[in-house]
C-alpha cells in the first residue's frame, strides 16, 4: 500500500492539472514511463535510487528512496541536485514540448528505508514562463555537495553547459590520475543528460561541464553528445567461461 502522503501527493498534482490531457499526451508520457519499467530500480549514486515511476492523475510521479537511517547532509545535497536536475529536464522535455502535446505537472518524493518522507516537490506548468532567466544561469555558487560548488548552468540553442568547482582538491596533487579522472566524471554526468532507456534528453543536443579545481585549474571539459547516451549491452561471457572445466588427471 502506498504512503498516505504519496496518495495525497498524488491528489494535489492531478489538482493542479489546468485542463484534461488530450490522447497524444497521455500515450506519450505513457509510452515515456513504460520503457523506464525495465530498468528500475536505478541506482542514482550511492545515497538515492529511484524505485518508481509512474503516469497517472494528468502527470508523471518519481518516488527515489535513501537508504540512510536517518539522512544527514550529504543525502541532502543529493535531494538538492536531483531537484535541480528535474527542473532542467522538465523545461527542456515539458516546457519544450510542441502540440499536440500538453505541458503536464511532474511531481517528486523521497523517502527512507522505512518509507517515511524526506522530501516532495513539484514541477508545474506555471515553471515554464521563466525562459529567460533559465537561459542566461540557473544556478550561480551553489555548493551541490560538501565540496562541490556548481558555478555556472544554463541551457540555450539546446546545449547545456555547467561548470563545477571541487573546493577541497589540488589538481596538481593528483596530475598522473587526472586522465582517469576525466574519464570517470564523464561517467558520472552522463547519468544527467542522458535518459535510462537511451537518448539525451528532449531538447539537447549536447551537453558540456567544466570542472576546477580550488585554484581554478580547470581539466579538460567533458562533452556529452546522443552517441555517448546509448545503452550499453549486458557483458556476454567469454568463449569457454561457460563450459565445465575438465578435471585433471590425477
């Protein structure tokens, strides 16, 4: 049984619907929702996974789940970062949806092992009238992290761009990893661009984040493009790695 307030959350989205969805928006987030259900549950990082994700009531709910006891700061900052990243991806695939398409209201919750609330949110269509001050920066100086300050982020022209200081890290300290180290974070930020099921997401069509260091030395920039967002197969097994071993003469 669902949480009564993931009911009540649930209620007060499909209240804010503005009008009934016509057939060409209820199949399309329908068939959006139906190619996540393979890949659930997705683990985010190592303080969030998403469990659930539905559409129904005139909007598509995301339910995430810590496993933390009792969430401290850090699964704070991860909840900030996921709501900043859902606003991002609901002005470029809602907002920026074309008729017949309606725009819809996606809504948001996390919760702990125990099912309890850690945080709700919301994002509705009224968010779509602020175009501009989306473009020229969402977000200035905030830190995302203990030691992770986003600098800049702004999308236009359908690239997207972010910069990110690491406030604790001296890149001098680490230079012969800094290749592994670009080649890590590109791991990690394709999971903001790119969609679950393949593709980046709607109205992207590339992606690049800049990271510094204390000082200000910034690694090469990281750019993210449609090819880099396919799924990759499961490992199939080597030639022989499925075959029983025969024993040895003894």
């Amino acid at each position: 049984m669902k949480p009564h307030w993931l009911l009540t959350g649930c209620m007060l989205a499909a209240a804010a619907q503005a009008q009934p969805l016509n057939q060409q928006t209820q199949a399309h987030y329908q068939a959006q929702t139906a190619a996540v259900q393979p890949y659930l549950p997705i683990k985010l990082n190592r303080f969030l996974t998403i469990k659930a994700v539905s559409f129904h009531n005139g909007g598509t709910h995301v339910l995430y789940e810590t496993a933390a006891a009792e969430p401290g700061a850090e699964v704070q900052n991860a909840v900030d970062t996921v709501r900043q990243n859902s606003r991002l991806a609901y002005y470029l695939d809602v907002c920026g949806s074309r008729p017949p398409l309606q725009i819809i209201s996606n809504s948001y919750w996390v919760q702990d092992a125990a099912g309890r609330l850690v945080a709700r949110w919301a994002n509705t269509p009224e968010m779509c009238g602020r175009k501009e001050a989306r473009e020229k920066s969402t977000q200035q100086g905030r830190m995302v992290r203990k030691n992770v300050r986003l600098d800049e982020s702004s999308v236009k022209n359908g690239v997207m761009t972010a910069a990110y200081t690491l406030t604790d890290r001296d890149f001098n300290d680490i230079a012969t990893m800094l290749p592994f180290a670009v080649n890590a974070m590109k791991k990690q930020v394709s999971a903001i661009v790119c969609r679950p099921e393949g593709g980046m997401l709607s109205g992207l069509q590339a992606a690049r984040f800049i990271v510094r260091d204390k000082h200000g030395k910034a690694l090469p920039p990281v750019d993210i493009s449609p090819i880099d967002c396919t799924p990759q197969p499961a490992a199939q097994p080597q030639e022989g790695e499925d075959r029983p071993r025969r024993k040895a003469k003894g």
